[in-house]
C-alpha cells in the first residue's frame, strides 16, 4: 500500500508553499519524492522554502514570485515549472487569505475584488491552465484545491471568502467530470488550523473555535499532509470531485 502514496518523479506546484498548511504539503510531497515548486507573492521567503526542502529531501524545489490573483502570473507560474522541471502532475491551489472588515456593507469594492481574484479568480485560473496540460501527458493529474469550512457553514465575519471557497467545490465537481480519467480535481476543507492565519484571528476567537471543534483544540500544520498526499498520488486513483474535511469533526455540526 504504502507505493501508491510514492510521489517519485512526480512535479506538484504549492500556492501559498512558503508558509503554514502549504509549506507543510509541499515539504510532504519532496519527503515521498515529488520535486516541487513553491509560489507565493513573496519571492525570497519561496526560494528560502525550496532551498530548506531541496537540502532535507535531495528532491529539486523551486522558488517562485505567483500572485494568486492575477491570471497573468498563473501562465508564468506553469511555465516556469515547465522550464525547470519538465511536467507538472500536482497543482495545490492553496494561497487564500480573508481580510478583516467592519460589517458587510462596510466591504470595499476593492476589498471584496482582491478577495474574490485571490481565492477564485487566480485559482479558476491556474486549475484550468494545469488541467490543460496535465490531460496532454501520460500519467494525466491532479489537482487540490483548498477551501475552508466557511464554504459550507458561512459567517457574515468572512462573508466575501466564504462565497469564493464554496465556489472551488462547484469549480471542482465540474472538472472532475469534464476530466473524468485523466485529471482528478479534488478539495481540502480545512477547519481551524494554527498558521499565520490564526495570528489575526480576534481575541476569543480561538477559544471560542475550540469549544465548537469536538476534537476541543485547532488543527497544527502537518495535520493537513495526510490528506494531500492522498490526493496528489496514485492512493486516490478512483477519487476525484471530492470534499476532503479536515476539522475535527467541526463542520456540519449544529453551533
Ligand atoms: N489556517 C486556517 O485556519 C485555515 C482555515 C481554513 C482554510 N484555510 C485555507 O488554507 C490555505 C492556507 O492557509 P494558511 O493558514 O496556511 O495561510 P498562511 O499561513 O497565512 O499562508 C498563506 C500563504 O499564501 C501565500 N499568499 C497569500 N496571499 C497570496 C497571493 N495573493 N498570491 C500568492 N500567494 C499568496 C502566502 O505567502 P506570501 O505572503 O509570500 O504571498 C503564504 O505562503 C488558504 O487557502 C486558507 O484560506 C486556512
């Protein structure tokens, strides 16, 4: 069993891999032999990361500047892959963030526009552009994208986020039946987990999260390895259009 999680050879792209849960699959992914590219929009903190995976693994890691909100980039960001790495067979969809703000109608158009292009826009995007190429190639792919548990229990707090993540599930039954055999698309459903994100969480916050979650405590980073490593290997060969929720046990739940 343990083969069919192998990665050897294998190229994943992780958004958002040079911090929290994407650092933490994209580290993973190198760890069961996958070469790696990470991008995010800071382009030293991503060859720092590919450096640090590139020393531990032996495996090839790459360090790229990706806005996550400009389709531009996304063309860019598989290119560049291309380039250095040859393939792609994985593409993690992961960069998101979700902006503090005072009440709904106190959203700005330009805060509602950057939430929007960074957690669907670019996303739809790059999932699109990888499928295409990915369909091409001989082992076909798969690509996971990451949504959150306020897809499917939104608050008026994260509203914007909450309309863009649940849309990566629409986004992902489609184009796991249009790629049926040759490109799988999937989806993480994170709950609360202690990254960057949890920093800005309000005072209480935590707590409060916690006395929901029936596991009673937030997730840690390399709480999400598991799930993605089944999806981007052969160990989900029958799995695609899927909602993996990683939480706790806290979605779906009353309260
Ligand atoms: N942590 C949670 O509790 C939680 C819960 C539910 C869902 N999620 C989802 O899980 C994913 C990862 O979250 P995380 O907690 O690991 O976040 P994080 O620790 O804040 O890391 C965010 C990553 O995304 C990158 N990023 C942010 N904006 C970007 C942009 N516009 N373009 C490209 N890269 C960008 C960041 O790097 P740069 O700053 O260099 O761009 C960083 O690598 C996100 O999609 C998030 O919505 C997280």
């Amino acid at each position: 069993m343990t083969s069919r999680f192998d990665l050897t050879d294998r190229v994943a792209i992780v958004t958002g891999g040079s911090r929290g849960l994407g650092l933490a699959m994209a580290r993973a992914f190198a760890e069961h032999g996958a070469d790696v590219v990470i991008a995010s929009r800071k382009g030293d903190a991503c060859e720092r990361a590919a450096a640090e995976i590139g020393a531990r693994t032996g495996r090839r890691a790459l360090g790229v500047a990706f806005h996550a909100g400009k389709w531009s980039d996304c063309e860019r960001l598989l290119d560049a892959a291309h380039a250095a790495l040859g393939r792609i067979d994985v593409l993690v969809n992961n960069a998101g963030m979700s902006p503090l703000y005072p009440s709904l109608s106190g959203i700005s158009e330009e805060l509602w526009d950057k939430v929007l292009a960074v957690n669907l826009k670019g996303p739809f995007r790059l999932a699109a552009l990888a499928a295409e190429r990915m369909a091409q190639q001989d082992r076909g792919g798969s690509i996971i994208n990451v949504s959150s548990v306020g897809a499917v229990q939104p608050t008026v707090g994260e509203l914007p986020y909450a309309m863009a993540k649940s849309a990566l599930h629409t986004m992902a039954a489609a184009m796991a039946h249009d790629y049926a055999g040759r490109v799988r698309v999937n989806v993480i459903m994170p709950g609360a987990f202690l990254t960057d994100i949890s920093k800005a969480w309000p005072p209480e916050m935590r707590s409060m999260m916690e006395r929901q979650i029936p596991m009673g405590r937030c997730g840690e980073p390399d709480e999400i390895v598991g799930a993605a490593l089944y999806l981007a290997s052969d160990a989900s060969s029958y799995t695609s259009g899927a909602v993996i929720k990683i939480d706790g046990g806290w979605a779906y739940r009353a309260g």
